[in-house]
C-alpha cells in the first residue's frame, strides 16, 4: 500500500503542470440539510469538467517515460475520450478516438476542441460494443497504445490522486468518503489509497449495478440490462482489475441510486448551489439521502466526479424529478362526447394541479373519446384528493405514469 500511495502522490504532483488540484469545498446547504459536516471534492472544475483526466495522465506519462511515442487509441462517447484528447495535446502525441455513430454532437465538438490537431476522431458503429471492436482492431493493426477508461493499473494509480489531494488538503480527513461506480477506476483507486483508515460508500446506479453483483457473486459478472440514463457510471460489467482491489468490501456498503432521484439531486444542486452535475457527479451527493441517520454529525466528503451535462437533457430531467416526488402523472380518460364534458373535468381540479399536456387521441366508441392528459401540482398528496373526486363522479380514467409500455408509445 505505501508503494501505491507514494505512486499516487507522485502523480498528483505531477499533474500540478497541467491543471490545478481541484477544491474541497464545506457545503452549508448540504451540511444543514443532513446535520453533517459535508464537503464536495469538485472534480467537476477539472479542465474537461471530470476526474477522467487523471488516469489519463497517468498512463500516458509513463508510456511516453518508456522512450516511445505511439499512437494513443481509445473509445468513449464521454468523459474518458475528452480526458485522453486533453493529454494527446498536452504531451503533443497522436489520438485517435472512436465514437458510436449516435454520439451527440456537443460531444464529438467538445472532445475535438480539447485535442485539437493532435486528435482524431472516428465514428464507427451503432452501438458501443461495436464501437470498441474497431477501436482495439484498429490500436492491434497500427501497433498503439490503447486507452482503456477503467481497467488499467496506471489509470487507477492516476485516479487515486483524487486521494491524495483529499489527504493533503484536509488531513484530519473525514469519517466516510462516498463516490460513484462505474468501471471502479476511481473507486479502487481511493481504496487502495486509504486502505482501512475510513468508511468507504459506494454509489452506482440502480440500473447499472455491476459492483454489487461482483460483491454478490465475489467476481464480476456482465449485467443482463443496462439503463444508460447515468451515462457516466452505467457499465454491465466492473473492471477485472479494478474490482481485485476492491474485493472484500461488504454488499452494505454498495448503495444503489435510484435514476429518477438522481434527477432531483441534479435539480437541486443546479437551482440552490449553481453546480452543474452531470448524472453520474451527482451519485454521491444523491447517496447522501440513504445514510441520513448513519452521518449525523460525521463529517463527510462526496466525489462529485463530473460535470459534463447537456442541458438539452434538462427537461427529461426535470420530467423524471417530478415522476419521483410523485408530482407530475399522465392519465388516459374517456370523455363523453357532449357539450360541458370538459368543463366538467376541469371542475374536478385542485388549485395547485396544473394541466402541462392535453392530447386528444381517437374515437374509442360512438359517445366518447380517449384523451391523453398530463398533470403538474405542488405535492403529491393532490392526487389521491384529485382521483377521490374522479371516481366519486363516475369519470374513466387510467393513470399510466408508470406503465412503461404505454408511457413510451404515448408521452
């Protein structure tokens, strides 16, 4: 462990020629909130807005100690391929990058802008196993150096200088760390950093928990299905070498987020503190909300790991807060055919419930049509009062907010 934590240091203060060591910053809001002592390690205020860049660092560094310069190959529609184009322009070596074809394009313009002349950015496949097929075939053929985002011991000793900057700018440290999972770069590097000295909780997100299927199963194993909402931390499958220095940590110790109170957490952060999280950085600060009781006047420090967020996402987001606080539902009802029906619906209404979608969508018989239609309030106690008065009037009504079929086809 010392050899590692000295490799660790050694990278962070290497690194200091190319960016700043990020802040830990007390958060009041957080603090109150939870009657803890919480501090942010904002990994979010790197230069490509995430901890990517580190192991990225890392790596490069030491290929290029060994006299050669090859060409540097990776895939990654996010964080890890911006880190990478950062570092090909900083040690002015050639990048090839290759991306899923379905890319957003802010994306693809973010990773140029940061690599600049010496980067290459290809578009190859539908989906991201394709993606990375080519992008090892290609690095094989060309002789590179491939770029892997988590599975790689110089990328962990990089991302374990998160670690070694959390030491050395509060060295009393804390009671727990929480960060994010995804490949577990990050997260075996924090624990080979510390060891047993605190409580490490890890967050991944419910719809991609690989880490604790590992735990469970003690190795990793390939998840079945993946939702990709938390883009940054959604993996099928845990790193090989990332999970041999994480085994051993217990199941109750792996927490998994739920994707829609994730979106609260990023609304939060974003309307009451101004930070900007992308789904995975906001993990930890989420996670908080799970051990309310265990931190109680702890101290302790969440890895915002990210803040690459397109705000084209933000109405999807703010739509998935709202279906998690239980304030915003869409309904199918059948309305008669006749004049003052509406009206009469409209009357069933509370004075905090708002229509936000009015939706006519066919003639189901003769007297009566079928109207989709979505509704706003303020809490979500309004709709057990708003279907008390619809079934007391004798209205046809289906809530399908949670019909995943029909929510799908229909919103």
């Amino acid at each position: 462990m010392d050899d590692f934590r000295h490799a660790a240091r050694e990278a962070a203060h290497a690194m200091r020629a190319v960016f700043p060591a990020t802040p830990l910053q007390r958060n009041d809001h957080l603090s109150a909130k939870y009657d803890a002592d919480i501090w942010l390690k904002r990994e979010d205020l790197t230069p490509v807005r995430s901890y990517k860049l580190r192991g990225a660092f890392n790596a490069m560094r030491k290929v290029l100690a060994g006299g050669t310069r090859p060409v540097f190959v990776c895939a990654s529609a996010g964080n890890h391929a911006q880190g990478m184009a950062y570092m090909c322009r900083h040690f002015e070596v050639r990048g090839i990058v290759f991306m899923p074809v379905t890319t957003p394009q802010q994306k693809i313009d973010k990773t140029r802008v940061f690599g600049g002349e010496f980067i290459e950015i290809r578009m190859v496949g539908d989906y991201f196993d394709d993606t990375l097929a080519e992008a090892k075939a290609h690095c094989a053929q060309i002789d590179g150096h491939f770029m892997a985002p988590f599975d790689d011991a110089d990328v962990i000793e990089g991302q374990a200088s998160v670690a070694a900057e959390i030491e050395a700018q509060l060295p009393d440290l804390a009671d727990r760390i929480i960060l994010p999972v995804g490949g577990g770069g990050l997260s075996a590097g924090i624990r080979s950093y510390f060891g047993d000295r605190l409580a490490l909780t890890f967050v991944e997100p419910l719809g991609g928990a690989s880490l604790a299927a590992a735990v469970k199963a003690n190795e990793p194993v390939t998840l079945n299905k993946v939702d990709s909402f938390v883009d940054g931390a959604a993996v099928a499958r845990i790193g090989a070498l990332p999970f041999e220095r994480l085994r051993g940590i217990r199941i109750e110790d792996v927490l998994a987020a739920p994707e829609d109170r994730v979106c609260t957490t990023i609304l939060e952060m974003l309307n009451v503190e101004g930070i900007v999280l992308e789904p995975a950085g906001a993990l930890a600060v989420d996670a908080l909300a799970d051990v309310a009781e265990e931190i109680r006047g702890k101290r302790v420090i969440c890895v915002t790991s990210g803040g690459n967020f397109d705000f084209e996402r933000l109405p999807e987001v703010k739509e998935r807060a709202q279906h998690y606080r239980g304030v915003k539902k869409y309904l199918i009802l059948r309305l008669p055919q006749r004049p003052g029906a509406l009206r009469d619906f409209l009357d069933m209404l509370g004075p905090q419930d708002d229509i936000a979608r009015f939706e006519y969508l066919k003639k189901s018989a003769r007297n009566f049509g079928s109207v989709l239609i979505g509704i706003e309030t303020s809490e979500a106690e309004n709709f057990t009062r708003l279907y008390g008065r619809l079934d007391a009037a004798g209205f046809a009504y289906r809530d399908i907010t949670n019909d995943t079929i029909l929510a799908d086809i229909l919103i």
